[in-house]
C-alpha cells in the first residue's frame, strides 16, 4: 500500500523479532516468540496462532483475536510433542540420526493414549513439534463436537445462524453422520428475550462465552453471566435487567452458533442468499467498516468488517440497525422539472443553460457531508466556475469511548479537503439565507439536505429564480426545487469518505439505484462538462485519481492503493 | 476391472451401408405391417387412451412440486429455503416471515413461510427441492398435466400449493420435541 | 365468336397453361398437406401407435360407419393443422433482420414449386395436332432448368439461418448451405450419365425414351441411386437433416419462425419432396409410362390413365422417403461430407466415364468404323 498521504511518522524500524524455531505437522517453521494479544499487548505465541502462521487453521469456537482467552470449548486441542532433556546435562536427546527426540504428549497413567493441549491457549516452546492434522488429533476433535453436539437441538431448518454456523461446518468437516446419543435431550428455553435487539436460544448455546467477555471486556458493560450448573448452564442477563447496551449485535456476529440472533434480522432471509458488499457505515464519523448483506436490490442487514486502524471487528447497534431508509418506498425516483417528471438528458441541459446563464455571485451551493469525497470535489469546480458560495450542514451527536463519534456526518472531513466548507462548518449558511433575502443570490443548489431546517425556510426558498436539489428523500427543500434529481445511497454508488481520523475509505456498489436514480457523480460529471469544466470519467476510478491530483490532502493516493481498509490522509 | 470389447472391423459390403440399411427396412415394414393388420398395443395392455383414460401414474413418478400439511393440518414448512436455493430454474420463490411476521401455525417450530410461490411454468420436476426438505413438507406428486390461461395463473400461492398438497402423516419433530421439553420439568416450557 | 377466338393457338396455349399451373399447384398442395398426414400414420404404425385419429369437423361422426372410419384415418387432420397454422400468432423477435427474416420462407418455397413446371406428369389428354403435352413448360434444357432452380433452394434456408441473428438458426443455414452445394454436385453428375445415354435434355423426350426402350433405372442403377440419396440431402430430409436436427439445433434454421412463416419451411419441404419424387420418376422410373402402356395416349382416358401411372409412381417414391426417415438415425456431420465428397462425387465421375465408354463401344459396333 502506498504511504504517500499517510500522516503517521514512519514508524521505527521495529527490534528484531525473535522467532522460535518449531514444526507443524513435520513442516519446520519459525515463528515470533512473541505477538499482540487481544489488547495488543505482545504475548508468548500460542499455539493456534503457531498453526495459523504455519497456514493450518486450527478449529476453534472460544476463542477470538479480539477476546481475552478463555479456553473452555475444547475445540482446539491440538497433539504435540516436546524435546527430550537430558535431566542431567539439560542438553536435548538425539536420535541416532542426529535429530533431537521428541517425546509426544500422553496421558500422565496411560502412557499409550495422546495428550491434547488446548492450542488457544498453550504457549509454544523452542523445539516443540504440533501435530494438528494426526490421527489422535482428529479424534480429539471428533470427540469433543460429539460432546458439544449432545444436547443441541439441531433446528438449523429455523435456526437465523444456518449458513454461517460454525457447529455445522465442523460438523461436516469433523462431525458423525448419525448420532449415538440415545438419552433425551436437555430442554432448555428457547426464543428468550434477552434485550431489546437480542433474542437468546439457550438449547443452541455451546457455552464459549464470547458474548460474556465482549460485553464485560469491549463493551464495557458487565450484563451477562451463565446461570446453573452442569447440563443445565444457561446464559442469563441479571434479573429484570435487559441486555442493553449500544454494542448488544456485536454478541451475534461474535455468538459461534445460532444461539444469540439478532431480533431485526430474525427469520428474514436465509445467509447464503445474501451478496456481501465491502461498505463503510454512514451513520457517524467513524467510518466502520462494514458488510452489506444484500439480495436482488434489497439490504438486509449490515456485519461489521475488521478494520484495526478503524473498528477493530465492531460496530454500534444504533450503526448497523440504520439501513431500512435505502429501501424506502417514498425514495425519490423521478427526475422532476417544476414538479412534472422529466428525464435526465432535459433537465441537465436546462440546468446547465440556467447555471450558465447565472451571473457570478448570484449562486450559493449546500453540499452534505454525507456526500462521496468525489461529488464534493466536483461540486467545488461547479462552484468555483460559477464564482458561487459553498457550504455544508454540520450534524453533531453525543459520541461514546468506542466507536461512535460526536460528528454525525460520514464526510466531513471530505468537505473540508475538497474545500466545500471550513474547518468550522456551517459558518456560511447564514450569509447563504442573507443573500437570497436580499436577492443578491438567485440561484441555490442543494445536495442532500434540507435546508429548511438549517435557517433557509421554505419562504426563502420560494424567491429564488432556480432552486435545483438532489436528494435521497423527500423533504420540504425537494418540494420546493424547480428541479429535483434522484441521487443514490451509498449502497448503490461506489466512493469515498474521508472518517474523523482522516482515513480515506471507499465503499462499493450493493444493489441497483431505485427509479431513475443515478449515482450524483455521473450525472454531476455531465452537468460539469456541459459548463466546460471537466467529466469525461467513465468510472470513479478515473474521477478519484483525477481528485487525488487537484486535492493537495489527496496527493499521490490512487483508488487502486484504497484497498479494503483505506489510507490515512492530513486533515 | 477395464473391459475391453474387441470391435470387429467391418467388411467392405458393409460398409457400403447396404446391409445395415436392408435389416432397417425389414424392421420397420415388420411393425408397419403388425400394425397394419389392426395389432393395438395400448388396447393389449388392457388400457385405452389418454383423455378418456387416464394415465396411470407409477410410483415414484415425479409430478408437481406441493406443499403439505401434517396430520393435525399445520404447515410442515419452516421457510427454511433450501428448496429455493436448491432449485435449478429458480421456480420457487419463498418469502420469509421476518422479525414481525405471522408466527407459525404449528407449536414449537417459531416459523412458516409468509408466502411460497412456485412458478409451474419454470418447474423441471427435477424433485430436488423434495430431496432436500429437511422437514418433508414439499413432494411431488402425481399431477402430470398443469394447464393455465395465464401466467400468473401457473405461479401457485402458498394456499394453493397446501390445498393441493393434502396431508403427509410423518414425524412430528417439533411437536415431539416440544412435549419431551415439557415431560423434562427442568425449564418452564410455552405450550400454546 | 368464342370458338374462333378459342381455335387460336396462342389462346388456347395461354389457356391451357393456365388451367395446368392451376390444377399442378392445387394438386402438390394438397399432396404436400396429406403427406404430412401419411408420414405421421407411417411413422405411428412403424412405432406401434395409432397417429392423428381424433380431428373431426363436427358433422362427420354423424355419418354412419364412415365417418368414424374417416376420423379414425386421420384425413380431418390436415385441414385442422393448416387453420392452427393460419390462427397461431406470427411473432417476429426483435432482433431479426426485418427484410430477410420475412423473405425466406417465400424464398425457401417458391422453387420447389418452379420446379415441378418441367416435369411431363403425362403423356397428353388427346390424340391429333391439337392435343396439350401434359407439362407446363415443355423445355428442351429442362433438366438445367430443374438445377438451376433448385439451387435456389438454399439461400432460403440461409436467409433463414442468417437472418435470424441467433445462433441455432445460424448454424443451420451453414449446414445446409455446405450440405446442399456438396449434394448439388453429386446430383448433377449422376444425371449427365442419364443424358448421355438418351442425347437429349428435355425431360419429355427422356420418358419417350423409355418408353421405348426400358426404364432408365435399368441402364443407370448407379445413377439412380446416386441421385436418391441425393435428394435425400437436398431436401433435408433424414438421415440428413442436418440443417434442422430437432435433438442439437432446436429446429435449426427455422427456429425463431412461427405461425404461417414457420409453415411455409414446412411447405418448402414437402413440396420439395414431391418435386424430387417427380424429378426421379420422370428420369429413371419411366415416368407416365409402363413396360407395356408406352405409347403417348391417343384419347382422353389414355392420358388421365397415363396421369395416374405418374402420380402412383410419385406417391411410391414419397412412402419411400417417409419410411427412411423412421428407419434411419442422423448421420454426423463429418459422415455426411465424406460420403459427399469421397464417395458420391468419384463414384458420379466414374459412372459418366464408364457409360461414356460403354457407349462409344457400342456406337462403335453398331456403326462399324
């Protein structure tokens, strides 16, 4: 990836890692003594960590990079071996051949049976040898799913977690066909109201407590617990106390089985249907990077996307919950001259030859933060050809420790470098509102916002010559405009936003624009050539790359350096 | 275990395609004549033809795809949509109930499709959406001739398909499962 | 008035011309309706069914014993398909060539029926210097005539190939064009051995010749069978139907075709079929004529009987291509183009070059130089 914009010192060239020398799987491989746990800090390298380097994936349901260690699902028993000391000399034991001798893990009495050790969890040794995929090994693990499988109660026709269930896909890769389980199974209860937006099966839960620790350990919010004893452990919120936090659906993403599900995804469509988009989370400054789960052109949810230099592997509730207004029925469809729909080609000319027309000073433009890096920087040249004023609607919230920021825009940071507005925002709305009082300004383009509820009130409105609006939603700004051009969210555009950190971040295409709706940077690109400054980029690739070259924060960033997670740029 | 068949390589008059051709012509004129002659093989078998007599359907005979019914008239699908993923021409179209949808009909399942289509006119009969019924509540059954002035008229609804689909009297999964639950006393069970 | 201006013999030709073209093409349609009713029987009983048995108009099952016999034969069914033909919704897909799309049915049926203008389906209807040949076109190069019109054929099937800017249609029409000109080629050489035998072209003069002098299929066993299997290629039918072959080409060139255009291909083929039955009855069967009726009629009874001869030998020659076609399974592509080019065509030459010889041997004795 390319550093060129990245603000962060160059970091110090890291100490020698010192590596330990072991074998997985008869393989030799060296691999750090040490490497950051779930808080970062470094640690004695595990195990399962040893295998995954070595690119053997070790089956796991408790752990997770992003939780302390608990190790009590089993899972991830691994045989190993250890070199053989000579207790007198403490120098390793050589076969014949000149290797050192391996003494393989047993039971400490029966010397003939294999030892596991849980490789989440056990800390590797120089010399040591791993044997994840031997004989013994693989029984082990056959034998504890079988276990964590007695008392499931393999509803996977109804169970929301089918398709993505990790008990199912061990369940193929180590499980038994039938089961020898002939006793009745514990019943425990099912569809338990957990909270708000969690609904709890306590028959499909294999007890991992990744949910506890997330909620004790990330969330900070110490809420859930496991209730009686043996067969009959359940997890339970404190009585009368509802699990409720802002960070409750991170439980589900977490949850390994169908046992925590998310009330507003509950039974609307099944997982393998869905098409995973790369996306970044609108709802506040932060930028989470996210999933959507889309089929045929509707959103059905949005999944955290790990990101370390953004969201680690979280989101908010109140950010993945905030989707259902892309498929809103009263979504503007229609390209509308004077409120009689028209079509793309006639009003871009008509508004061309109005801007055209417009004597410089005479137009003002409100951009939204919430619009791409790209259509600002087009919206900037539009406005710089027309000698007109800029700015953009501040939008501020209560942040939290975590992830959610004060700013509730995704972009401002966009409109700042693209130079829509100052680092304050706002500061020109006033004078905006002034200036169609006094009638200096006639011509007012608006995209995404409605300013009638930022100090240009529909009264205002209705003395300007051309009011030209793109937007979303319907509100009274769109029923005002003489012209009204169908934007798209950003689930049906690709782009970029710039979070409050200053990463640069794109986002991809999940489903097709409703009606008539087009992506504000195409059509912002023709309305552009036709005023003779600029377009004549067929795809935001091109037009990104032609932004990165006019905005000096962006200098040197192409979209091909973007990858998944994004560059950090100078704000 | 490979096999190999010697083929005998062919002399030249048969290769002029002449013999091949004569023994052709013999068996074709042997069962034009026979039938000629008034031979009937439908009316040997003892049955007469389509219209007034129906096809006998044989066992196993892979008809429309319907929807059934347990034996206490509940719904058998959960909208588990694996039918739907798994049909070839995606003749089948489920949509499920989602987090306020109608609860099931049956106690102890949580869910039911809110509507199942079938588009017959798409259907192959291939019979994998009843293959990989998890609850056995789709089959194919013995209707062979679907007619419509429509196409909308070939796209059948939930209610139709459970109409036409009669009772299937199989394992009641979820109803045993849900009086085990309640036989166990440990937990406090719903019972509807 | 009526008599005179009936005795002039330009009247009286335009007239009668008139008439025949009229009664021949009345004739071949009704010929190609009922051979598509023959062959579905044909093919039924050959496969132990019954065939088409149920189209009835509404009055005839009233007719005692007839009626249901006549039903039960199917004859009801031709008028029955020709109105569904009529009554069925013609589409044109959107992504045809307009122009060429509808012109190549018209193209793919109007030779088979030029064809049939210089076959001699009759000695005459009456003795004396008046009497009316029973052809239309009496030509002295008609057997040109026939190849250069059948030719045509072709760009019919092409047209409809390439036209219909898809891809099954497509590879039909390519088909059949290789298929056709290699089969064309074969065809005409194993003709020019019948010419040199009887030293004439016009097709009137080959039936007179054997009349006199035996059927030609006894001089020319060869060509005749050179021919038949030719025009099996020709008109596409099986083992070569290619061009359309149901089982990988959905129809072939004719599959985006409906309704009556659809009909029309169907026509074309028939009518094809009855051109070549004509065309081989007239060259090797001995056309109107038997071993022992071989002089031209001298009455009006003479020449229908002499009419009826050809349409029996037509209607054999018809049963004989529907049966191979129940018989025969598809050649493949590669098969059919070898037995074209590597068989057929060396064994046409060799014939002309050994009936050439044979001939000049027996000129040469009979003239003794």
């Amino acid at each position: 990836m390319s550093n060129a914009a990245t603000t962060a010192p160059a970091p110090a060239a890291p100490p020698p890692v010192e590596k330990i020398r072991i074998r997985v799987d008869g393989r030799e491989i060296d691999v750090p003594k040490t490497l950051p746990d779930w808080q970062g800090k470094p640690q004695a390298t595990t195990m399962l960590q040893a295998c995954h380097l070595a690119g053997c994936e070790v089956p796991h349901y408790c752990y997770h990079p992003k939780l302390p260690v608990a190790g009590n699902c089993r899972m991830c028993l691994v045989e190993f071996g250890t070199p053989v000391m000579d207790p007198a000399t403490r120098k390793p034991v050589l076969n014949e051949d000149g290797s050192p001798k391996i003494a393989r893990s047993v039971l400490p009495y029966e010397p003939q049976t294999p030892r596991g050790a849980i490789a989440c969890a056990t800390p590797i040794s120089p010399g040591m040898e791993l044997y994840p995929g031997s004989p013994a090994t693989k029984q082990m693990r056959e034998a504890v799913l079988e276990s964590l499988l007695i008392n499931h109660p393999l509803d996977c026709p109804i169970c929301d977690q089918a398709g993505e269930c990790k008990l199912q896909e061990y369940s193929v890769q180590h499980g038994q066909a039938g089961s020898r389980f002939v006793e009745a199974k514990v019943h425990k209860p099912k569809a338990v109201d957990l909270g708000p937006r969690i609904v709890l099966d306590d028959e499909r839960c294999i007890l991992c407590t990744r949910c506890i620790r997330f909620t004790k350990d990330i969330a900070g919010d110490d809420a859930l617990g496991i209730v009686n004893s043996g067969s009959y452990n359940t997890i339970a919120t404190f009585p009368g106390r509802p699990f409720d936090n802002n960070y409750t659906l991170n439980t589900v993403d977490l949850c390994p089985v169908g046992a925590l599900t998310s009330k507003d995804f509950r039974f609307k469509m099944r997982v393998w249907f869905l098409r995973e988009t790369r996306s970044v989370c609108t709802s506040c400054g932060s930028g989470c990077n996210i999933t959507i789960g889309s089929r045929e052109d509707t959103v059905h949810r949005y999944e955290p996307r790990e990101n370390d230099a953004v969201n680690s592997s979280w989101m908010c509730d109140s950010g993945r919950l905030n989707y259902r207004w892309i498929g809103r029925p009263d979504r503007l469809q229609n390209v509308l001259v004077n409120g009689i729909k028209s079509t793309w080609k006639a009003a871009l000319t008509e508004i061309g030859s109005r801007l055209t027309a417009a004597p410089a000073g005479s137009v003002a433009l409100v951009a939204s933060a919430r619009q791409t890096c790209e259509e600002l920087y087009l919206l900037k040249r539009l406005a710089t050809r027309l000698g007109a004023v800029t700015d953009s609607v501040p939008r501020e919230g209560e942040g939290d420790r975590l992830l959610v920021a004060e700013d509730r825009n995704p972009n401002s940071n966009g409109a700042r470098l693209t130079g829509i507005c100052y680092t304050e925002m706002g500061l020109q709305l006033p004078r905006i509102a002034d200036g169609i009082r006094s009638g200096a300004i006639r011509t007012l383009v608006v995209f995404g916002e409605d300013v009638t509820l930022h100090g240009i009130g529909p009264d205002l409105l209705a003395k300007l010559e051309t009011l030209v609006v793109s937007d979303i939603l319907p509100n009274a700004t769109t029923a005002a405009a003489h012209y009204v051009l169908p934007g798209c969210a950003h689930a049906e555009k690709r782009g970029t936003f710039v979070n409050v950190k200053g990463r640069l971040q794109r986002f991809l295409k999940a489903v097709e624009p409703k009606g008539d709706g087009r992506p504000e940077a195409e059509f912002l690109q023709e309305l552009a050539a036709g005023l003779g400054v600029g377009g004549g980029h067929a795809t935001i690739e091109g037009l990104f790359n032609q932004m990165a070259k006019d905005v000096p924060a962006f200098a040197g960033v192409e979209w091909a350096h973007l990858g998944d997670t994004g560059v950090n740029v100078p704000i | 275990m490979t096999k190999v068949v010697d083929r005998k390589p062919l002399s030249f008059y048969e290769r002029t395609y002449v013999p091949a051709l004569w023994e052709g012509l013999k068996v074709t004129a042997r069962h034009f004549k026979r039938s000629v002659q008034g031979h009937n093989t439908a009316k040997e078998l003892g049955e007469g033809y389509y219209p007034e007599v129906p096809w006998r359907v044989s066992e196993g005979y892979r008809g429309a795809p319907y929807l059934v019914r347990d034996q206490d008239g509940h719904t058998k699908c959960v909208s588990c949509q694996l039918c739907e993923f798994v049909c070839p021409p995606k003749a089948i179209r489920i949509t499920p109930p989602g987090p306020d949808g109608p609860p099931a009909d049956r106690p102890n399942a949580e869910k039911m499709p809110r509507e199942f289509e079938i588009n017959m006119l798409r259907c192959i009969f291939c019979g994998l959406c009843q293959e990989v019924c998890p609850e056995e509540a789709i089959f194919l059954e013995d209707h062979y001739s679907l007619t419509g002035l429509t196409r909308e008229e070939m796209v059948f609804d939930k209610e139709r398909l459970l109409k036409l689909g009669g009772v299937h009297a199989g394992t009641q999964k979820w109803k045993n499962k849900l009086e085990e639950a309640a036989a166990q006393e440990s937990f406090p069970v719903a019972t509807h | 008035m009526f008599e005179t201006l009936f005795s002039d013999p330009t009247v009286q030709f335009i007239a009668f011309s008139t008439v025949k073209i009229l009664v021949v093409f009345g004739v071949v349609m009704t010929f190609v309706a009922y051979a598509v009713l023959v062959e579905r029987k044909v093919s039924a009983f050959i496969q132990d069914r019954v065939g088409p048995n149920r189209t009835a108009p509404p009055f005839v099952m009233k007719i005692p014993v007839i009626g249901p016999f006549l039903v039960r034969c199917g004859i009801f069914q031709p008028m029955a398909d020709g109105l569904k033909f009529i009554l069925k919704e013609d589409f044109t897909p959107d992504y045809v060539r307009k122009v060429y799309f509808w012109l190549a049915p018209a193209i793919a049926v109007i030779p088979a029926f030029l064809t049939l203008a210089v076959i001699p389906f009759g000695s005459q209807l009456s003795a004396g210097p008046g009497a009316q040949k029973m052809v239309i076109a009496d030509l002295n190069v008609g057997i040109l005539y026939t190849f250069g019109i059948v030719s045509l054929g072709v760009y019919g099937i092409v047209l409809a190939g390439w036209s219909s800017n898809s891809k099954y249609p497509f590879l039909g029409g390519i088909r059949s064009s290789a298929q056709m000109i290699s089969y064309e080629l074969a065809m005409g050489m194993s003709v020019v051995a019948v010419f040199l035998v009887v030293g004439d072209l016009n097709l009137g003069k080959i039936v007179r010749f054997q009349a006199e002098h035996g059927w030609m299929i006894l001089y020319q066993p060869v060509a005749f069978l050179l021919f038949l299997v030719s025009a099996f290629a020709e008109t596409n039918r099986l083992p070569f139907d290619m061009p359309e072959s149901e089982s990988e080409l959905v129809g072939g060139y004719h599959t985006e075709y409906s309704s009556m255009k659809f009909a029309l291909f169907f026509l074309g083929e028939y009518a094809n079929m009855i051109a070549s039955s004509a065309m081989m009855v007239t060259l090797f069967l001995g056309g109107w004529s038997l071993p022992f009726l071989g002089e031209p009629a001298g009455s009006l009874w003479g020449g229908l009987l002499h009419l009826g001869i050809f349409v029996a030998k037509m209607l054999v020659m018809l049963v004989v291509f529907i049966w191979v076609r129940w018989m025969l399974p598809r050649f493949r592509y590669d098969q059919l183009m070898d037995l074209g080019w590597r068989r057929f065509i060396p064994l046409a030459l060799a014939n002309i070059v050994v009936t050439a010889l044979v001939l000049a041997l027996v000129d040469g004795w009979g003239k003794g130089t």
